[in-house]
C-alpha cells in the first residue's frame, strides 16, 4: 500500500531457472508481486503469479521459481530470504511431462475402459524432503494444462486438502490453486470458497498412522472406493488420475500400509523422494513386470526444503484449524457458539481408539468371553471407535476438534462411525460436566445436526479464541 515506506521494498532479479527462497514466521507478514513491467513469468510451487498483484505471505517457507527470468518486489521484512541457482525443477517438469503423455493416451480410450484411468502416482519418503511440494507443483502443472487433477492427502499430522490436520482428505481440483495458501484449509460449508466439489474428508484423529493403524487402513480402503466413484462420475478427472501425498512413512514399520495405498488406489508411479533405502525397499517390492505395470522412480530433494520443528509444524497446524472456523484477510468466516445438550434424544458422541489400548482391552476382554468363543468372535469394529456415556464427556475434549460425521444419530454404530465421512468440524470451547453440555463452535448457524459426532486425540491443544 501507500503507506509502506519505500525503503522496506526489496527488489530481486532473478536470471532464468533461479528461484527466491524465503521465510515468514507466525508474527509478521510479506507481500510479494511480479513487478508489472517485467518481461519474465514466475510461479509459486507450480501455480503462476499474475503480474502485479500482491500476494501476501505469512507462516511460510516458500519459493518463487522463474524459467524465464523476472523481477520481484517485496514488501516486509523476510527472516529468510535468498536466490537459489540450483533446483530440481527441469526434473519436476519432466515427470510432469510423462505424466501428461499417459493423460493424453487416457484421454483417448473409450471412458468406461480400463486404459481411460490417468495416471496414479504416490509421493512417499522421510519427514521434509519435498513431497508436499511435488505434489503441489504436479498439481499446478496439470491445471495449467487445462486437466482436473484428484488430489490426495494421508498425511493426518500435516495440512490437509481444504480441510483440517487430523484427517485423509481427497479434492479434485478444477481451477486454479490459490497462490497464497496452495491446498489450503476453507471451510467445507462454504460453497464459495470451494474449487469444484465438495471435498471428500475422513477424520481419522491421530497423529501417525501407527496409533490407529487398522482403521487408518480402511479409512484409506473407503476413500479408495468414494474417489473411484468419484471419477466414475468425471471422465476428466479420471483421465488425469491421482496425485497421492503421504506421511513420512519408515520402511521398517509402514511396508504394508504403503502396500495398501498401492492396491487400494491402483498406483500407477512410485516416487520416491529422500530416501534411497526406502527407494531400493520399493523396487524390490515392486519389480518392474508386465503383471503390474508399477513404475518405481527416485525424485530429488530441493536444497530449499527445510526441516520444520514441532513449534513451527504446531503453528502451521493451528492456524489450518484457526482459517477454517474464522476464514482468513481475503475471506473472513464468523463462526458461531451453539451448545450441545449431553441428554438430548440425538445426542451420540463418539471417541477413536488406539491400536495399543484397544489390543490391551481386548485381551482383558477375552478372559471374559464364554468358554468356546475366541478373540476373533469380537466385532472388529468395536475397536476403532467407542461410544461415549453422557459422563464419560469431561474437559479432556476442550480445545479439540469434533466431526460431524455423514451418519444419523439414530442409526450410528460402530462399524458407520467407524467408516463415515465428514460433513463438517467443530471446536469444543468448554465442557460443562454439572450441565451435562459443551459449547462448541460451528461454521453455520443454528442447531448441530442430529448426525453422529467423532471426537479424536489429535489435532490437540489449540486454542482458538
Ligand atoms: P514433506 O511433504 O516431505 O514433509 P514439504 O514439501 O512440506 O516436505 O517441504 C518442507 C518445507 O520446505 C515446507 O515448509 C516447504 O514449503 C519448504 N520448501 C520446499 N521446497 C522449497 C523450496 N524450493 N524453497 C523454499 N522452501 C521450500
């Protein structure tokens, strides 16, 4: 604006194939903009900068990626700020490249065929070396060539796709992503802020995918089938395929979840980032054969991918949650406060359980079974997730987040809770264990819907208000 004393503008020249790097911590903010009589083009993490306009960063670490050459100017003070010669980017748009001739070929085959299906490929590796990223930029390519990529988040403890962290989530993406705020965070009850179709979101309510492994697998099982029917739907979407983002899974412990993600979604690639071990563990699981057409493939890391330490990915985490319910500077949501009677007729709240507990349990519980009946007589479902007595709801769910899932209070049981949906989230502000009621905040007005509610252990300790 005006008022910005010319002095805190920054100007960077970027040659071709150089990239501005910087940082924002949480309390301050920076504008950047492709200064307008620049002859060059730049994007951010694959979606182009308009020229001239501002864009305005805070809680980042980012870059800006030129192939032609530009001029930048920036406003603020980055904690971080430098101009990268070296990156992987021609690598990054080669894949894209292949990818987009296997779209092509799709695009040919008759719809209801086999070969219609794009490309599926999934980005694993350690903590921090870029998959996100590749994500976001294979994204953006495939937009920017006018295709309808299905993009796919089972990073539970990370950003989710226009969601909340503490979820899977699946979003096809038709238009242009958001240069500021990339998969983003926008309130599923808010039409306007959502690219084509609702999202698709399970809560799954821990942090790794160890903690509740059994039901992360067959929330992954269930996504595989929505987003299939999905693309059913969507002859273009299907024609583009999958782009598949993952936690930072470890070869030793997380084989058959990766195994899992493979069959389920039909992976089509296999790339993998960081991680030469994981790279060669994947090739050996996965040979090249003409039975499983897998193609297993090595990316590099950008040497600007920083590791983030718990405060930071705490905050990045936060302000996810915080953007949902109170929307952010271009899109500002005012949520509202509504109470939930504990007594009410629908009121059916529901907890996840852990792997560890719940085998514990169940080995209190098979000394009680009938003599002749074993542990494999228990239902499986009983154990991912548990039903809450009205006095089993205390304080320990303040500052936590609630889902609102797709199934009626009247005909919830374990196995529906256990498989459903999201419709929406809320945020428990305060339990009032003598009044048998919480307040909780909602993105829509009015009364909590009579659906089954699905409270986890994660994200936890955020404070909103
Ligand atoms: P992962 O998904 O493997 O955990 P990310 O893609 O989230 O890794 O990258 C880690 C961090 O590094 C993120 O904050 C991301 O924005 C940042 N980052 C990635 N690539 C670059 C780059 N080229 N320049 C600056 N920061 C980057």
């Amino acid at each position: 604006t005006d008022s910005i004393d010319s002095s805190t503008i920054l100007t960077r020249d970027l040659k071709p194939n150089q990239e501005f790097r910087f940082e924002v911590p949480a309390t301050s903010s920076i504008t950047i903009r492709l200064t307008a009589g620049t002859a060059g083009t730049a994007e951010l993490f694959g979606t182009e900068l308009s020229k001239g306009l501002p864009y305005t960063f805070t809680c980042c670490k980012s870059a800006i990626y030129t192939w032609t050459g530009c001029s930048l100017s920036i406003e603020g003070a980055p904690s971080v700020e430098y101009i990268a010669e070296e990156t992987p980017m021609a690598t990054y748009l080669n894949l894209h490249i292949a990818l987009e001739k296997l779209r092509v070929a799709a695009s040919d085959c008759p719809p209801t065929t086999e070969g219609a299906q794009g490309p599926r490929i999934l980005l694993i590796g350690p903590p921090d070396v870029g998959k996100t990223t590749v994500a976001k930029i294979l994204t953006g390519y495939s937009i920017r060539q006018g295709r309808k990529p299905m993009v796919i988040n089972l990073d539970t403890a990370g950003e989710g796709v226009l969601t909340v962290p503490g979820t899977i989530s699946a979003a096809s993406f038709g238009s242009v992503m958001d240069v500021e705020d990339g998969f983003g965070s926008s309130p599923m009850s808010a039409p306007s802020a959502i690219p084509v179709k609702l999202p698709l979101v399970y809560y799954y309510g821990f942090e790794t995918a160890e903690s509740g492994s059994r039901r992360y697998k067959r929330l992954i099982s269930r996504m595989a089938v929505a987003v299939n029917s999905r693309l059913e739907e969507d002859i273009e979407s299907k024609n583009t395929g999958l782009i598949i983002d993952t936690p930072s899974f470890d070869n030793q412990t997380n084989g058959d979840v990766i195994s899992h993600i493979v069959a389920e979604f039909s992976i089509t690639t296999i790339a993998i980032l960081g991680s030469e071990r994981l790279y060669n563990t994947m090739l050996k699981s996965f040979p090249p054969s003409s039975s499983s057409p897998i193609n297993v493939i090595k990316l590099p890391t950008s040497g600007g991918c920083v590791d983030r330490d718990a405060p930071y990915k705490k905050s990045i985490r936060d302000a996810a949650v915080k953007k949902y319910f109170f929307g952010d500077a271009k899109c500002t949501l005012s949520p509202y406060t509504v109470s939930i009677e504990f007594d009410s007729p629908t009121f059916s709240l529901w907890e996840v359980v852990d792997s560890l507990s719940s085998s514990a349990e169940r080995q209190k519980n098979i000394s009680f079974l009938p003599i002749g009946e074993d542990e494999s007589s228990l239902s499986a479902d009983e154990e991912v997730v548990k039903r809450l007595a009205p006095g089993d709801v205390d304080s320990r769910f303040e500052n936590m987040v609630v889902a609102v899932l797709q199934v009626d209070a009247k005909d919830a049981g374990a196995k529906e809770v256990g498989e459903s949906a999201v419709m929406g989230f809320l945020f428990v502000q305060e339990v009032d264990e003598k009044e048998r009621r919480m307040k909780v905040l909602s993105p829509v007005p009015g009364r909590v819907p009579a659906k089954a509610l699905l409270v986890g252990r994660w994200p936890e300790g955020m404070f909103l208000t």
